[in-house]
C-alpha cells in the first residue's frame, strides 16, 4: 500500500547544510547568491507518491561495500545519511545539479531519490540512487538503517542512452 504522506526535494546547496524541512507543509526556498538562477531549485512539502519506478528499475549496490569504505548506514535523519553516502564529493559542471527527493509512507519507510546530473565525465552525465531506510528503535533518540540501494545513470550525449538506466555508457 503505497500512499505517502509527504515528499520533499532538495537541492545540493541544502543537502549539504543538512538541512532537514519539517513535516509542516511549508515551502521553503534555498538561494544561493553565485549560481545561475536557473539552477535553483525549491524544497517543496507537498503530498506526491513515493517514487516513480521500482526496485527492479535500479541496479542493486552492495551495502557491505559501503560500510568497508567507512560509510555508516544509520543516522538520526534520512538526508544525512544519503548525503554521506553518495553525495557529491567532485564539482559537478556549471549546469549540474543535485536534488534530494524524500518520501515517507505511512508505516514509517523512508525513500530517498538522489539524483545528480552534469558530471564532468567522458561518459557518464548523471547517477541516481534510491536508498530505502527503516525507522529503527533507539536509545539515543530516532535513528534510521539503509536498508537497499540501487542505482541507475544517464550516459553524455553520444556515449549512451539518455533515460535513467541500468546499462552501462560507453
């Protein structure tokens, strides 16, 4: 049963700060005075579905590999963790973009759309990620748990496909 309370998007200049909107159903935009405003984007709190696609529409990511290269699958917010996890750690081109799109069910799931575009890559122009995370008890407050990953990639123009992907570019 798929229905979602709310879903939120953020842009990279947010995910970074950490910030967290909260599930007041305010809209809230982040600026940043040196960027294009066409690369601008608002966070949003508004009722949408969860996530346009599937599991079976992403390549499954080894979690056992995240936590060998010292990433930590748990935290007290679901967009601390993803930023950690696949943040961008490299400029993306001066067209790039990294939006944080977070959907929370109604029996406490949590999934989280990262999706960054405008690498400075010979083939790849994008990589998206779908991270599933689970409410976990805690002593120390609420915490969440990565539960799945997958991830898909959009190729540049002429090294691939130009949809959101599972096949490799070339």
């Amino acid at each position: 049963m798929p229905l979602m309370l709310t879903s939120f998007r953020v842009t990279h200049l947010a995910l970074f700060a950490g910030v967290l909107v909260g599930l007041t159903g305010v809209a809230t935009q982040f600026r940043h005075p040196q960027l294009p405003q066409p690369l601008i984007s608002q966070a949003i709190a508004q009722p949408q579905p969860a996530a346009p696609d599937s599991r079976a529409d992403y390549s499954p990511v080894v979690l056992t590999q995240l936590t060998e290269n010292g990433k930590n699958l748990t935290g007290q917010r679901p967009s601390a963790i993803v930023a950690q996890l696949f943040g961008a750690t490299e400029p993306l081109s001066k067209f790039g973009l990294e939006q944080l799109e977070i959907s929370y069910s109604e029996s406490g799931e949590a999934i989280a759309l990262l999706t960054q575009t405008g690498w400075q890559d010979d083939s790849v122009n994008g990589v998206r990620y779908r991270v599933e995370l689970q409410p976990q008890p805690s002593d120390i407050g609420s915490q969440w748990q990565v539960v799945w990953v997958g991830k898909q990639s959009k190729c540049q123009p002429g090294r691939g496909h130009q949809n959101w992907s599972t096949a490799l570019c070339s």
